[in-house]
C-alpha cells in the first residue's frame, strides 16, 4: 500500500509535458515506489522471513542431519558441519590417525596424550561404566568384532572365541593418568561409538546456541538434540516393532535443550538357525543381550549420559533398568515387548503413547 | 526525500496547474510499476501454487551428493534406478505411487525390509552404499501430512 501513496504523490508534482526521465524527482520516485514495492511483497510472500537450513552428512558411520532456523543459520551450520567433521576424525576407531587408535596402540610403558575433548570423554565413559557395573563398557568393540557387526558379516562366532574376547571387555584395563595421558592394556580396544555420538551432539549444541537462532534440531543416527526458542517440540520415537511408525512422542518444552536417545536391537541383528541376534552385547557372557525389552529411550538435557545410560539399560531388561534409572535419576521410556511403554513418572504428561502402545508410570 | 523534492521543485519554480492532466511519460511511470507489480504477484502466486500443491519428489543421495530429484508425478511409467558405485549396487524402484529399494547389495538388507516408501517423510537409508532414499514434498516439510513430530528419535 505504502508503495501506491508514494507513486501518487510523485505523479502530482509532475506538471510539466517534459518526458519522464528527464527529471530528477521521477526517477527517484519510480525507484523508490518499486524498492517499496518489492519489499512489500517480499514481505507478504514471507521471503524475508525466517532461514532454515539444514545438511546432511555422513559421520560417526552414520547419517548426520544437521538443521538450524534464524538469522545466522547458514554460518551456524557451516561452522557446526566443520566441528562435526573434527570430532569425527578425532574419536573414530575407524580412523587410523585418531587418538583413540593411538590410544588402542598404547601400553604401559608407552602410553598417549590425549586432547582435552577425548580424555574429558573417556574419563566420562570410564564413570558411567563403573556406575552401570560394566553394563554400558567403552571396551566391547572386540566383541563386537567378533559377531560380525563392525564388519556386515554377523554370524555366530564360536564359543571359545568367545570366552577369549570377553576377557578383554573390561573398562577396568583402560588408564587413565594424570596430564591427560592414559593407556589399555593388552588385547584392550576402546571404541566411544557408544557414547560419542551424544557427546559430539552436546558440544555442537552448545556451539550452536552461541548464534542468533531460533531453532536448532540435530540427529545424529536418530539421537535427538533440540532447542526452541519460542514453540514445543513434538518428537517422535520409532516403534521397535515397525520402524515406519512410532511408539510415542515427547513433547519437548519451549527454550530447553533436550536430548532423546534410543537403543534397540530392532535395527542391527541378523538372525541365525531361528534365533535373533542384536547388536547390543551382554559384556558379562559375551553374547548379544536378550531380555524382554525391545528399545531403550533416554531423555535429558547432558546426550553424553543419555547415550550411555540407553545403552545399558537395555542390557539390564526392565526390571532391573527401572531400579537403577531411579537411582541414578535417569529419564527414560522403556519399550516392553508385550506392548507396554514404562515411563518415568517424572515425563509425566510429556510422553504420549500412539495407537497400540499403553503407557505405566514407574518411579 | 524531501531535499530531493525541493532541488525538483525550484528547478522547475512552477506549481502544477489544476487542470493536470497525465503526460505520456506519467503513463509510462504508471504503466511500469503496474507492470512490475503483475509480474511480482504473479510469480509469487504461482511459486505458491507450485509449492503448496500435493507434488511429491523422489531424492535420492549418495553421500551426500544429489543424485536424482525428480517429481513422482512424472514416472506414470515405472522406472528402476541403477547405483553402481565402488561401495556397492542398488536398484531403486520409482512409480508415481511409490518407491521403494529392489535389490542392494549391501549384507544387513535394511534399506529394502524399508518397504514402500509413499508418502512425504518417508525415507529408506542404506548406511552400507551411504545412500538415502527420500520423499520430499514440494513445500516445507513441516507442512507434510505425515509431519506431525518435527522429528523422529530411532
């Protein structure tokens, strides 16, 4: 409208027959009506609006979605792919150069000097082992080495391989020393897969809240870190029994950064003379764990616990997992198999079961 | 604003006459703007129109990189897209209906117990090839029917 009233006022002061563009005023008012023009319609298409950008990335061995709203968008993702990538090359196992090879190259008489970050979450890993009796283990890799899952061949390996592996899943043979430095012993081999993933989504959530944004979501292999400024979140989690659907949502308040990580066998198994295979190991026997609980949700602001403690309760079965979440103050949705989800009574309201499912509080 | 106004102004040292009547460069001026104006309303109607209508597109990436995005709309014939890549094969079955993976040579099969892949936000992803099957409506994908979560935890 604004654009009209200027375009007319222009057209009143022209009271000669002088061609149009012969004058100043004309041209500066044929200008700025269309300047007007197009930042009022801009306005109205709501291209000047808010920017979302997002990226996908392969990282940690799985797909990275990195997606941000807000004026700084762009150079917020830019600079948080970036760190991604870093991190990455710097706690993979894959990676031959990474420290935590390095550190799986180490001995007594030789050990490594790790960065601020990797010796920060090993020393993490190394606590929440020892509060989860072993449960959720930094050494397992072996293992699952062994059973084929690092490899894409999985199979059932035999048993005295296995007896002789799980010997050497023990969090107690990493150590750690002062000045940063730590070593494994023998036939030891670290692998942060189980808990990297939430500490790399904790530290690019804190670098991204430094931006001007309004809304951040990261998934990093479907574990969850959220931020909104100003709306809820709703955020879904898959259904172990059918991976196109969903058991439940989380309603994720306004201005609170959350994160929600799953475990579940429902993904990586293979299936061998009728009996199920997954991928979470039992690190007491060596065998992948069999209890009656399909998936393991973890929900929290600190991703690096989540992860760890998803995966360990898990390992436990229900029974045991409801007993040590409320110890240790662990929010969680435990998937059962009969159908029920088990729900910590403090994500009461928050948690909504989705047709099929029937929630009971615990706790 | 106003300076300029007045450098006009005394340049010319005349007000306008009341019997005023639109010269052909004021046509001119009038005609452009309506112009202009069209053609910006215009586009930005049907750059909705396109966007907010039910189309729905087939991306598939390998890697990150586009390989193929297309309108489902276009395969009334059903077509099979080949990957061959140092990582592995895929075939990709694309009908405007649905898609889904045929065959990938990768060992977990994961991507093809995925199924039919039919409506916005579905997606199939295999981590072996790095290869991820979507489908993507023409709007923002918070508009998509299936888009009721903002996000899913897996």
């Amino acid at each position: 409208m604004r654009s009209v009233i200027c375009s007319r006022k222009h057209i009143a002061n022209a009271n000669s027959r002088r061609p149009a563009f012969s004058r100043p005023g004309r041209g500066v008012a044929l200008f700025l009506s269309l300047v007007l023009l197009v930042s009022w319609t801009l306005t109205l298409s709501g291209c000047s609006g808010k920017k979302k950008k997002s990226v996908t990335l392969f990282a940690c061995d799985t797909y990275v979605t990195l997606s941000c709203e807000g004026k700084d968008a762009n150079r917020a993702i830019n600079e948080a792919s970036d760190l991604l990538m870093k991190m990455d090359a710097k706690l993979s196992r894959g990676n031959k150069d990474s420290e935590i090879s390095k550190l799986n190259a180490s001995s007594e008489k030789e050990p490594v000097t790790l960065s601020e970050d990797t010796y920060y979450l090993l020393s993490t890993a190394m606590k929440y082992s020892e509060k989860t009796a072993g449960r959720f283990d930094p050494t397992v890799a072996p293992l699952m080495d062994l059973w084929g899952f690092s490899t894409g061949y999985p199979h059932v390996p035999d048993s005295a391989q296995i007896q002789e592996t799980v010997k050497n899943v023990d969090y107690r043979k990493v150590h750690l020393l002062s000045n940063r430095t730590a070593y494994v012993e023998p036939g030891v081999s670290v692998d942060l897969g189980g808990i990297g993933k939430g500490f790399i989504g904790d530290i690019l959530m804190q670098k991204l809240r430094a931006f001007s944004l309004s809304e951040i979501i990261l998934d990093l292999g479907g574990n969850i870190c959220a931020w909104s400024s100003s709306s809820d979140l709703s955020i879904g989690v898959v259904s172990p029994l059918d991976t196109t659907k969903m058991c439940c949502t989380f309603t994720l308040s306004s201005s609170t950064v959350g994160t929600v990580i799953t475990s579940g066998a429902y993904e990586r198994f293979f299936e061998q003379d009728g009996v199920r295979y997954g991928h979470i190991m039992d690190t007491r026997n060596g065998f992948p764990s069999n209890t009656d609980m399909l998936s393991v949700t973890v929900i929290g602001a600190d991703g690096t616990r989540g992860d760890a403690y998803s995966t360990a309760l898990y390992a436990l079965g229900s029974g045991e997992a409801k007993t040590l979440a409320m110890r240790d103050n662990i929010d969680c949705i435990l998937c059962a198999e009969n159908g029920t989800l088990w729900v910590s009574s403090s994500l009461k309201g928050k948690v909504h079961a989705q047709e099929g499912w029937t929630i009971e509080y615990f706790g | 604003m106003r300076k300029k106004d007045g450098q006009s102004n005394t340049s010319v040292k005349k007000l306008p006459p009341r019997n005023f009547r639109f010269s052909s460069g004021d046509v001119f001026i009038i005609g452009a703007i309506v112009l202009v104006c069209a053609i910006l309303i215009g586009g930005i109607f049907f750059h909705r129109r396109a966007h907010q209508g039910d189309a729905r597109y087939v991306r598939i990436t390998q890697d990150g990189k586009v390989l193929l995005e297309m309108d489902l709309a276009e395969f009334s014939d059903p077509m099979e897209y080949r990957i061959d890549s140092e990582r592995g094969h895929m075939i990709i079955f694309i009908s405007s209906e649905k898609v889904y993976i045929k065959e990938s040579s990768c060992t977990d099969k994961i991507c093809v117990d995925q199924g039919d892949l039919t409506a916005p936000g579905d997606g199939a992803i295999c981590l072996p090839n790095r290869v991820v099957v979507q489908i993507v409506s023409g709007g923002s994908e918070k508009d998509d029917p299936s888009g009721k979560v903002d996000v899913i935890a897996r």
